[in-house]
C-alpha cells in the first residue's frame, strides 16, 4: 500500500446506493455478532458462508450499477429497492438462518439474482452478451435457492453451494462480454464502493464497542473501550491513507492493460478477505471489552489477531495482484500477515484489556511500516521520473 496520485475522478456513488448499503450494515451487524464471545468452527464456517451470501448479493448490485446505473430508471429504482427488502429479510434471518428462518433467508437471496437479471436481460443485445448468460447467472441460481426451502439436511447447503458455484464459474470465463466490460467499467465509482463498504464495517466496529460499553459500564471496561477505538481508528487510518489510493491506481493499471479478469479478481474476490477480516477484528474487539478484566477466550483472541492478518492478507495479494513488484510489499505485507498471530499466546497471559494494549501495538508498528514504505515509494517514483 502507498500513497499515489490519483487519475481523474469518474462516476460518484448515487444516493440510492447508499441507501441499500444502510441494509448491508444491518446484515454485517448480525453475523458479526455470531462470532461474538468463544464461538467454534462451526460458528466460523457459518460467519463465513453467510458473509459470502452478503458478499455477493452486494458485488452483484454494484456491478450492474456500475454497468448500468449512469441514469437511474424507474427499472434501476424498482431493483435496488426490492434488493435493500431482500438484504433486509436476509439479516433478520441470520441468527436463525440455517434453521428456522431458512426460507426467509433463501428467498432473499433468490429475490436479489432475480432483481439483478432484469437490466442484463434489457441491454443484453447492445452489450453483446449471449442470450443464455444472465438466465444461467441469475434465474439459475434463484431458482437452487428457491428450491432449497423444500431441501432437508445436507441438500440445502449443497445447493446453496452450487448456486454460487455457478455465479462464480460464469465469472471465471467472461467469453464475449469481456471487451465490452474492459471498456464500459467505471474504475473510480468502484473504488468507491468498495471504500464505503469499509467504511461500513468500520462502523460495524465502533458500534460493537458503544454496545458493550453500555452494557458493561465500569472503570475497567472504559480504557478496554479507549483501546478497542484507537485500534480500530489506526486500523482505518492504514486503508484510508495507504490502500484507497493504491487501489485506484492498480485497477487503472488492470483497466489499462485491459485485465477483465484482474479487475474481476481485485474487486470481487480479494475485497471479501479485507472485509471478513475487519467483521472478524470488530467481533474479538467487542468480546474484550464486554469482560475487560477477564481472561479473553481463545477464539476470540484468534479473531482478533486473524481479523489483522486477513486485512494485510487481502492487501498484500490486492497489490500483487495489480502488478505491484514484491519490494513494494515486503516491508509490510508479511509482517501484516504473521505479526498478529502474537496477540494469541498473549491472551494466554493478559486479560482482555492488555490483549488490547498489545493489538494497538501491533496495528500501529503495521501502520509504520506502512508510512515508512509509503514515503520509500514514493521517492523511488520521484527519482525514476
């Protein structure tokens, strides 16, 4: 991650993204509170299948907004509003959602490919996409989903696989619409997107600190409190400061050299990591301030210091990824990777505030080193010009 200058900036975010964005901050809020306290791994497969469920639905609207929202038609209007219902019913499902609020959880997810199918369908001709594309990438997969409220068991997980197995599949070989994607994305509106997305889970947090603040007022839970804020405002800092402008400058670098596959690679699956990691960190962070004397549980520890590592994860494969050379990265991609893992043998140790202490030191000795490589960057392009 490093500092660049930007290009000219393009399309901005519609307000009615935004809106429905204020439906994923309600999901993200759920399922970051399943791995709330000492979850298992069952409890973290299941954060990561629903997570994924979100995860779609979102890349699914923001690509066709992307694509297709430049002017907001009644049909882009009727689509993101149905949408944000679904994502609604999706995140009220989620505690329950592999069990008694399965079908509300499946038809909302089913609702979303379904909505998304229909400004496909209406440019389908001028784009130069096969006539069987968006009925196997969207009516396909709502229809697994639909079909899975009648499945038992297994069968119901099975086909929520194969429903994201097909969208992913699709993506994976473009075919004929790749051209037309290489020239019709909008790089900057997607670097916003993704930024406020961020910016979102950031949200998601904070708030997981006030909560348990609230509910565990005392002495010791304020400084836990003070801890868990700092950690996550250098956290923010680190992708504000270092990452947002360097992914704008690799996806204008893929745009250029016409990577459909890169941008797909950089926008759509990476990211997921960035954000997984955040909703992991948020959820270690609020179960040590919900018992900041207290000794923090051994998954907790292990999403706080997993939450980190994932965050550096995406980043160092983002910029890899982008065509950034390995000397750019080594200063903080690895230490960002391995680093953290020290919080856990730490919590054996420390109570849940000195587990704290310990994450601010790790977040910012990572924020250090990225500054530090920023500015090396930085002159090295200097000298080269």
């Amino acid at each position: 991650m490093s500092a660049q200058k930007h290009p000219p900036a393009g399309r901005r975010v519609h307000w009615l993204e935004l809106l429905f964005d204020l439906a994923m901050v309600a999901y993200i809020g759920q399922i970051a509170h399943t791995m709330h306290g000492d979850p298992t791994l069952v409890d973290g497969v299941v954060f990561a299948v629903l997570l994924a469920a979100a995860w779609w639905a979102w890349i699914n609207a923001s690509v066709t907004m992307n694509l297709f929202g430049a002017r907001v038609t009644p049909v882009i209007w009727i689509s993101v509003i149905i949408a944000l219902m679904a994502i609604g019913f999706m995140a009220a499902a989620v505690p329950e959602a592999l069990t008694a609020r399965n079908a509300a959880f499946a038809l909302g997810n089913a609702v979303i490919r379904v909505v998304w199918m229909l400004p496909w369908l209406m440019k389908r001709r001028s784009i130069g996409v096969v006539w069987w594309r968006p009925w196997l990438y969207c009516l396909v997969p709502a229809a697994l989903w639909t079909a899975s409220i009648w499945a038992g068991g297994a069968w119901r997980y099975l086909l929520w696989a194969l429903a994201l197995v097909i969208e992913i599949t699709l993506l994976t070989r473009l075919g004929s619409g790749a051209s037309w994607l290489r020239r019709t994305l909008d790089v900057d509106h997607l670097v916003e997107r993704v930024s406020l997305l961020v910016v979102i889970v950031f949200g998601e947090s904070v708030l997981s600190i006030i909560t348990e603040l609230d509910e565990h007022w005392a002495p010791a839970t304020w400084l836990a409190a003070l801890l868990g804020f700092v950690a996550v405002a250098i956290l923010a800092w680190v992708f504000f400061s270092f990452a947002t402008g360097a992914v704008e400058l690799g996806l204008h670098r893929l745009q250029g050299r016409g990577s459909v596959e890169g941008l797909r690679d950089t926008v759509m699956y990476l990211p997921f990591l960035l954000i997984a990691g955040v909703v992991l960190f948020a959820s270690g962070v609020g179960t040590a301030v919900a018992d900041a004397a207290g000794r923090l549980p051994f998954a907790a520890a292990v999403c706080l210091a997993g939450g980190v590592s994932l965050y550096f994860l995406s980043s160092t494969a983002e910029s890899l990824r982008y065509g950034a050379p390995w000397r750019d990265v080594v200063m903080w991609g690895p230490a960002g990777i391995v680093v953290p893992w020290l919080l856990v043998p730490a919590a054996a140790a420390w109570n849940a505030t000195g587990v704290l202490a310990a994450a601010v030191g790790v977040v910012a000795v990572l924020g250090a080193l990225n500054a530090v490589n920023a500015r090396r960057v930085s002159r090295a392009g200097a000298a080269v010009a």
